[in-house]
C-alpha cells in the first residue's frame, strides 16, 4: 500500500511540475509585446526627478563610484579627451577636402557653438550630478524615450569615434617608428569591401589595453591622463612655436586663397570638425566621482572647451603654414607635413606625441561612454547587468569590457571616413536637445509658466533655423538668409521679454537665457544641415534600429522595474526590487 502510495504521489509531483524556464519566459514576452500600446503611452513621456535619479537610481549599481576627482582632474580629463582627437584626426582632412588654410576659421565656428552647448551641459550637470549625462538630462525633463535615443546616439558616437581614432594612433606611432607609409602597419585582406579591408591590430591592442586599465580605478586613470595632458599641451606647443617660425606665410594665400573652397567650405569644415570637441562630455560623467561637483564641474567643462579651442585654432594655422593645403596628407598629416618640410628627426618626434595625445583622448572617452551604458542600465533600458559597480575598484566593470570588446571590434576593420560624419551627426544632435531642455527647464519646471509658450517658441525656433540653414544649403542667399535670420532673433527676443525666468542663485547657471541656449539650436541646426546625405541615411538606419529595440525591449524592462519596485516598496522589502527584470522581457 505505500509503495502504491508512494508511486501515485511521485506521478503527482511530476504532473505538477511548472513548466520549462524557456517556456515561460517566451510566453511572459510574448504577453509583454501585446501590451506595448498601453507601454508605450505611459513609459514614453515618463520622467524622473533629480532626486530620484541622484538616489533611488544610483541604488541599482549595488555599489556607488568613489568621489576622488577635484577640478584640475576635470580640466585634465577634458583636454586630454579632446586634444588628440580634434587635430590629429580631422585637421588633415578637413584642411585638404573642405576648409583649406581656413582650417582655423572651422574650428572657431566648431568652438563656438561647442562653448555653448558646453555651458548648457554644465547647469545640468551641477542640478543633477549623475553619471548619465545627457542621457539623464533629457530623461528627467523630456521623458523616457527621447532620453533613451540621445543615451543610445551618444554610446554610437562614442564607440565609432573611440574605433576611429584607435586607428588613428596606428598611422602616428609607424611615423614615430620612422615609417613613411601609414597603412604599413595594417593588414590588408584580398576578398573584402573597401574600407573594411585594412586589419588594424595595434588599434585593438590599446583599446585591450585601455580597457583593461579603466576597469582598475578612475582616479588612477585620470592621474595618468593629467600626466599625460601635461608633456602633450608641451608638445603642441612645439609644433606651433616650429610651424610660425619656420612655416611661410605664403602658404595661407597659395594657391586658392585663404579659403578656396569659400565660405559654404569653411562651413562645411566646422561641421566635420565638430567630432573634435565630443571630449568634454566625458567630464559631465564624472560627477559622481567629483568631491565638489557644484565647484568644480563649471571650471572643468567650460574651462577645458575655451583651453581646447584655442590650441585647435593655433594647431590648424600652423599645419597650413608648414605645407600648402593641397599637398596636407589626410592621414598622419602633421608628421608627414614635418616630412616634407625636411625635418625627419621632427616627424618622429611629432608621431610618438600624437600617439600619446591618441592615448589620453581614448583614455577619457572610453571612461565617458562606459558611464552612460552604467546608467542607461540603472534606468532598465538595457539589461541591469551593465549597470553593476564593482565593489572593491568602484568602476562600472560590466560595461567598461562590453563596450571595450565593441570597440576593439570596430577597430579592427573600419575605415576613419565611413564614420566620421555620422560621428558629428549625432552629436550635433544630441546637443541640440540638450539646448532645448534646458530651456524649457528653466522656463517651465523652475518657473512654472504654462508649457505650450515655451513649445511654442522652441518649435518656431527650430523651423526658423531650419528654414535659414535650408536657405544656405540650396543658395537661397538673396532672401532666405535676411528673413529666416531676422526670425530667429526677434522669436527669441519676444520670447525673452515676455516670459519669465527664474535662477537659482546658489548654484551654477547659464547667464543670459535664453540667448545663449537659442544660438546653440541654431548653429547645431545649421551644422546639420551641412552634412552629406550619406551621413543621413546611416544615421537613419541607426536611428531605426535603437527606436525598434526601445519598443522590443526598453519600454517593457523599464515597465516591469517600475511595477516590481512598486510592489516591492509596498511590502516593504527594498532588496529584491532589481531581480525580475530581464528574465520576465528576455
């Protein structure tokens, strides 16, 4: 009779057995996805308090960053993520093809509209001192998805980049070898498209290494930046003190004039170029790691794009007044320049500090990007694994490797032309976002005015400075540029007189509003507008496919975290409220 027993209650247990993992989870996902309307009109326009995202937000990691960082580790970090960049990888090219010894003009332009995006970065970044950026940002003031697209853009900008100029340090560090030939040092592989046929190995070693460091500690990192930002402002101004002096004047004239490919070429120049100045939005994902980030985030940002600017616009002279912009080689072109003015010794001097001016900008980028995949994590976006901090290095150690794997891969094949333009694209994007969320920040959320005039105004904004843009572009000069400029200015100025703005005296703000904020949309609008179609149609497909994983995956992993914390801070049992997520989406 037991044996009976016991035989029926076995059949029992196994008849009652739950179903395969796999097998619910596929039918919990598939139950998700009839539900993305009702997802999507609640998670779209969600936003979260700076409260929240400087608390319950930073709970997710399990761990929080070390706050080691003081202003002077800002500054550092900031010219060290831009100089490299900026004149060693787009100064070349953009001088040959686009700007001609105008070259400097571009980067005044760039440096301008930068500056102000810069200063908007900063108000945010002292009101909400997190690690998202602007992702954060945009997150708390437009709502979930337009924070989530500007995350996604920057992660892209910062991981095509960061693969570009890994390359880039390829071509400078054969020349500080004594090679004439920047390529020989790559492999070339019959069989594949053009562009992705080069195999740049020395490209994926220092992203390995890189990485490898970056998962140690920041503040050792940011010390071996200031180190190296030191012996490298040294070394820029070597390359301009050689280039005034012995340079010829006569370069900036002949032939073509200072700018032959006129002023539509200066333009276009300062569009390319603008991939120059992505560095210091590393230094706003830093404030978790800052010990007074209301002090030292001003004088870090701000400071670091003025000190930047000026070395960019002094580097750029001084290559055209070394070589005749024709004769300026798009790769490696300040080592060849000392080259071909007969200073060999120089143009190995020239490629071992550009190499290490490389070194520091990947060096500050990869901590950047590592940073925004750390919080875009924290908000469910992303699967919770890459927002873990480890608790020992303080470093976000999950997305520092993934993001350093992405890289090195990229690294290996991609040519620097194939990503350039889509790089300043989306960061010509991004800021203008931010431009506009600040603005209906101050004038909105701070001042509590009705919504739909500070809309209103930013839309005819927009449109008025896109209409201006579009009348440059297609050389509707004669009544274009008058009438959608005049518009600009008096918008902006009916908008300034009759609605209020409040400040908040104890912290840090950008003075002049909205002033300062409307002229960064304006030239980031006309800046776009200046790039290739090409450079469009692969923003589009990106554009695509982060929009088609935000419905497939964000919308429904950031519903369940906030439905299951909801839950769970009810019953009082805070601990468990990061455990369902992505078994229930994935």
């Amino acid at each position: 009779m037991e044996g009976k027993n016991s035989s029926l209650n076995l059949k029992m247990e196994v008849t009652n057995q739950p179903a395969p993992c796999s097998n619910i989870c596929f039918s919990s996902y598939l139950h998700s996805l009839s539900q993305t309307p009702q997802r999507l009109r609640k998670r779209f326009l969600a936003t979260w308090t700076p409260d929240q995202e400087l608390n319950q937000m930073r709970l997710r990691s399990g761990a929080d960053m070390k706050r080691k960082l003081l202003w002077y580790d800002l500054v550092a970090l900031g010219v060290g993520g831009m100089l490299g960049v900026g004149v060693f990888v787009t100064t070349g090219r953009v001088a040959r093809s686009f700007s001609g010894p105008s070259v400097f003009m571009s980067y005044i332009i760039a440096g301008i509209s930068a500056l102000l995006s810069s200063l908007c970065y900063t108000e945010f970044s002292v009101q909400i001192p997190v690690a998202g950026g602007a992702f954060s940002y945009l997150r708390v003031t437009f709502g979930e998805f337009v924070g989530y697209f500007a995350g996604a853009n920057i992660l892209m900008e910062y991981v095509l980049s960061n693969a570009a100029v890994a390359r880039s340090f390829t071509e400078y560090l054969c020349c500080a070898f004594g090679g004439s030939n920047p390529d020989s040092w790559r492999i070339e592989v019959d069989g594949m498209v053009k562009g992705y046929n080069m195999l740049d190995f020395p490209a994926v070693a220092i992203t390995v290494f890189l990485t490898l460091c970056l998962c140690h500690s920041t503040k050792e990192s940011s010390i071996l930046n200031l180190v190296m930002t030191v012996f490298h402002v040294g070394f820029f101004g070597f390359i301009i003190i050689a280039g005034f002096f012995n340079g010829s004047a006569e370069n900036l004239v002949k032939p073509g004039g200072l700018a032959p490919f006129g002023v539509r070429g200066v333009l276009d120049g300062a569009a390319i170029v603008y991939f120059s100045y992505i560095g210091y939005d590393s230094v706003s994902t830093m404030a978790e790691e800052i010990k007074n980030p209301s002090k030292s985030l001003p004088v870090g940002i701000v400071g670091s794009v003025l000190i930047v600017s000026a070395l960019y616009c002094l580097m750029g002279l001084s290559l055209c007044l070394m070589v005749p912009y024709d004769k300026i080689s798009e790769t490696a072109s300040f080592s060849i320049a000392f080259q071909r003015m007969g200073w060999k010794w120089a143009s190995n001097v020239v490629g071992a500090g550009a190499s290490m001016g490389i070194f520091a900008s990947l060096l500050v980028a990869m901590l950047g990007q590592a940073r925004y995949l750390c919080v875009i994590g924290r908000a469910r976006l992303v699967p919770s694994w890459f927002a873990k901090v480890h608790p020992s290095t303080g470093t976000p150690l999950n997305a520092t490797l993934f993001l350093g794997v992405c890289q090195a891969s990229i690294a290996l094949f991609t040519e620097l032309d194939i990503v350039i333009e889509m790089i300043s694209i989306g960061t010509l994007l991004v800021f203008y976002l931010v431009a506009n969320a600040l603005i209906y920040r101050r004038y909105v959320i701070t001042s509590n005015n009705p919504s739909w005039y500070t809309i209103l105004f930013l839309t005819l904004l927009s449109c008025s400075s896109m209409a201006f843009s579009l009348s440059w572009k297609f050389k509707q000069q004669c009544w274009g540029l008058p009438v959608f400029g005049s518009s600009v200015i008096l918008i902006t100025a009916f908008f300034h007189y009759k609605v209020p703005c409040s400040r908040h005296p104890a912290e840090w703000s950008v003075p002049f509003m909205p002033w300062p904020a409307a002229l960064s949309i304006f030239l980031n609008v006309f800046l776009m507008t200046t790039l290739g179609k090409l450079s469009y149609q692969r923003f589009g497909i990106w554009a695509c496919l982060i929009t088609l994983f935000y419905v497939l995956y964000g919308v429904h992993s950031t519903y369940q975290a906030e439905n299951t914390e909801a839950g769970v801070g009810a019953a009082g049992h805070p601990d468990s409220s990061n455990r369902k997520i992505d078994i229930q989406v994935l």
